[in-house]
C-alpha cells in the first residue's frame, strides 16, 4: 500500500508541523515566554486552515495553495524561491564580514549558512544537471556537413 498526502493537503500539512515544531521549541526553552507556543500553534493552525481553504479555490492562489499549479507558476514559485535563496547568501556573507570586521565571536553560524548554502547549491547541480549536454550524447539530429537539425536523436526502435 502507497501513503500518501493528497496534494490540497500538502502546504496546509506542513504548515502545520512548522507551527507545531516552533510551539514545541517555544515550550521547551519555558521561562517567562513559555505562552508564546500557544500563539504559535493558533498562528500555525489558522494559517493551516487558510491554505486548505485557499487550495480549493479556482484561482492561481488557490491552484499554489493546493499543490496543482502549472508550469507558468511553478516557475514563478521556482524564481521566487532563487531570489530568497541568493538574499540569504548576501545577507549570509555580509554577516560573515561584519562578524570579522568587528572581531567578534558570532561570525561563525553565517560561515555555516553559507557552506550549507553552497552545499546545496552543488547538490542541486548535481541532481538536476548543470544544464551543459552529455559528451557521449547521441549527435543523430546533425546533417553531413556538420549543422544540427534541431531534431533530437532518434533511437532505432523509434523509427
């Protein structure tokens, strides 16, 4: 049997356990802001609710909310991801510098950013390509002289 998450259920299900998991590090940390865990699992929860019922809509909101956007917002959801990931790298870094400049002890978790960062980074290229093509790529689509048709290679089975 294959468990899965529906995919209206998806954000608001992580959504959720972000706000459980913030709660319960608010829980555990106790002292006189022990209370704010409770504002977290309501935020969590209300938050929750809202994409869920957001999800069901037929809009471009709804269709993010509900995991079944198309390719055009995937791509938006995709860019706006890389623009918050290349501002945590600069804020990262200018962290970094400020921490060295100031010879100062807390440079040390924004080098920890950035190497995860950077990791990341590598991981990704690794995963999804680095977009240059294979060396050993079959060349079916180029003519005689050389040229590329524009074709993509054909395989003998496909005719």
């Amino acid at each position: 049997m294959r468990l899965t998450i529906a995919p209206r259920l998806r954000k608001p299900a992580v959504t959720a356990l972000t706000g459980i998991l913030f709660a319960f590090a608010w829980l555990i940390r106790g002292g006189p802001l022990w209370w704010v865990s409770i504002l977290a699992l309501i935020a969590g929860a209300a938050r929750a609710a809202q994409l869920y019922w957001i999800g069901g809509q037929e809009t471009d909101e709804g269709a993010l909310a509900g995991s079944h956007a198309d390719e055009r917002q995937q791509l938006v959801g995709l860019r706006s991801r890389a623009l918050g990931y290349n501002l945590a790298v600069i804020a990262a870094f200018a962290g970094v510098l400020a921490g060295i400049a100031a010879d100062a002890t807390w440079w040390w978790p924004f080098l920890v950013i950035l190497v995860i960062a950077g990791f990341g980074h590598l991981l990704g290229l690794s995963t999804y390509g680095s977009g240059e093509p294979d060396a050993d790529e079959d060349t079916a689509g180029e003519t005689a002289g050389g040229t590329d048709t524009g074709q993509p290679a054909r395989f003998p089975a496909q005719g």
